[in-house]
C-alpha cells in the first residue's frame, strides 16, 4: 500500500492527488490508462499513449494522443491551454481542441436514444474536430466541424428514409446567460441516394 488516494476514495483524498498533479511543473505520462466505471454499461478504458502537461507563468499547456476502448475504439488527438484546476470547483477556465479521428460512434449511444418518434438510428461513422470553451468550470462555448460517412436510418414505414453517404458541416452551441444554449449551424452538406443538398 503506497498511501495514495484509492479511486473510491474521500473528496479530501482525491483532492490531494489532484493539488500534488498541479503543482508538477512538467508532467509526461506515456502508455498509461485509466478505468473509467459507471459512465457506459461495461468500464471505459482511457488509454493516453502520451500526454504531455507543461505549465507556464499563467496557464497549463497540455498536448496528447487518446484512445477510449469501450464499444468501439475513439482515437483523440488533444490540445489544451487551461487555468485552474479539473479539482476545485468554479476554479477551470480555458480552451480545449480534441481532433476525433473516423470511427464508429453508434455504439456509444444508448439504444433509447437512437429512436426518434418512427425513425431510428441505426449507423453512424465519422470524425470531428472540436473546440471546447470553458469558464468557472461551466463550457460555455463548443464548435463542432463534422463529417460523417454513414448516417443511417431505419423506418417502420414502407417507404424508407435516404441512405446518407455523407453529412458535414460547423455546429456551435454557446452559452446564454439565463442559462440556456443557442445553436447555430454552418457550412451544412448532405449527399444521399436521392439527392444532394447544400
């Protein structure tokens, strides 16, 4: 026994480890994993075949390949520049860019969430790249460019909706100040078996 915080352990616990990792002027971390429970039916592994954290006067700079294994397998690149602490509520601002490269994202979805009144989901393969903004730890702006090869849907109706070869475009979500979100979208490209539109 090393003495360290165990992952069920008290918030003070927890909190040591998370002020000793941020107090380390440079951290590397290669071919490590973390477990992730409770988050998908069966654990996620988080595998960082290299992470690279570096702080300077101000902010803390990190850059990094990620695989999450769970359903399928969602390889990230990663680059941050972040203040503050993931451990200390109210306490995160920065930004966030994660590079997802093409995979198969259906199975991360749960089955009831793929049924949209009489159409369901039934594939969905693509990559993205995505720019995350966060400020008193609440994200507060996320942009979203996506292009995506296999967007299918199923019907119980005899006519069956367009296979989508492929759908791309800019989604941005911000945050309102009541609390709410606003959405906007840009750049939008669907071509199908019917037609294309754009």
């Amino acid at each position: 026994d090393t003495g360290a915080p165990k992952a069920d352990a008290a918030p003070g616990q927890a909190n040591a480890i998370g002020d000793l990792i941020s107090a380390q002027p440079r951290i590397n971390l290669t071919d490590s994993r973390i477990i992730v429970k409770g988050w998908h039916d069966d654990p996620v592994v988080l595998n960082l075949k290299q992470l690279k954290a570096e702080a300077g006067r101000v902010n803390r700079y990190l850059a990094g390949d990620v695989i999450l294994q769970g359903p399928t397998q969602l390889a990230f690149q990663l680059r941050a520049k972040l203040r503050g602490s993931f451990f200390v509520a109210d306490s995160l601002n920065g930004d966030i860019y994660l590079d997802a490269a093409q995979a198969d994202w259906l199975p991360w979805i749960p089955e009831a969430k793929r049924q949209f009144k009489q159409v369901q989901l039934t594939g969905l393969q693509g990559g993205n790249e995505t720019w995350l903004r966060f400020r008193d730890s609440q994200l507060v702006d996320a942009t979203t460019r996506f292009i995506v090869h296999r967007f299918n849907l199923d019907s119980d109706n005899e006519i069956q909706p367009p296979q989508i070869k492929r759908l791309s475009g800019v989604v941005r979500w911000q945050r309102l100040d009541n609390g709410g979100w606003q959405a906007g979208i840009e750049d939008f490209q669907m071509a199908t078996s019917r037609f294309n539109w754009q």
